[in-house]
C-alpha cells in the first residue's frame, strides 16, 4: 500500500509542485518582460511583468500554505503523528 500514489497524497506532491511551477512562472515573466514586450508603451502602469511576477509570488505563497496545511493535517489524523493518551493512575 505505500506506493507512489500515497506519497503522493501524504506529502501533497501536487500542492508543491504547482508551487514551484507558479514561482517559476513568475520569474519567467519578470526575466522575460514579456507584456512589456509585446505591447510597447501599453503595459506601464497596469499589467506590467513585475506586477505579474508578484501576483504569481503571492499565488504560490498561499498555495504553499495550503499544501503545507493539508500535509500537517494527514499527519495529524492518520495517525503517524498522534498524540498517545497517557494512561490515569489513581
């Protein structure tokens, strides 16, 4: 039963790597100047590739607390990480 698929689900593989593609892209934006690029004097105050790659910083911020989140919380459930109830001597 330990296989790909429930590491996959444990660690929220999906969460992270999705993480990692958003900062990715944002860094691919910014490098790239890519609306600025495109449509010459149209990107400088809305829409400009530095806007762009914050947005994508702060996406993948939060998509990292999210996976993050839902690892800690398996953890805590499946049992893996449970706190023993210590035994009452009187």
């Amino acid at each position: 039963m330990e296989g790909w698929f429930t590491q996959i689900s444990r660690a929220s593989l999906g969460w992270l790597v999705l993480m990692g593609l958003l900062y990715i892209l944002g860094a691919t934006f910014y490098a790239a100047r890519v609306p600025e690029r495109w449509f010459p004097g149209k990107c400088d105050i809305w829409f400009q590739s530095h806007q762009i790659f914050h947005v994508l910083v702060i996406a993948a911020a939060f998509v990292h607390y999210h996976g993050i989140s839902e690892m800690a919380m398996y953890r805590v459930t499946v049992g893996e990480c449970a706190v023993p109830h210590p035994a009452i001597a009187f």
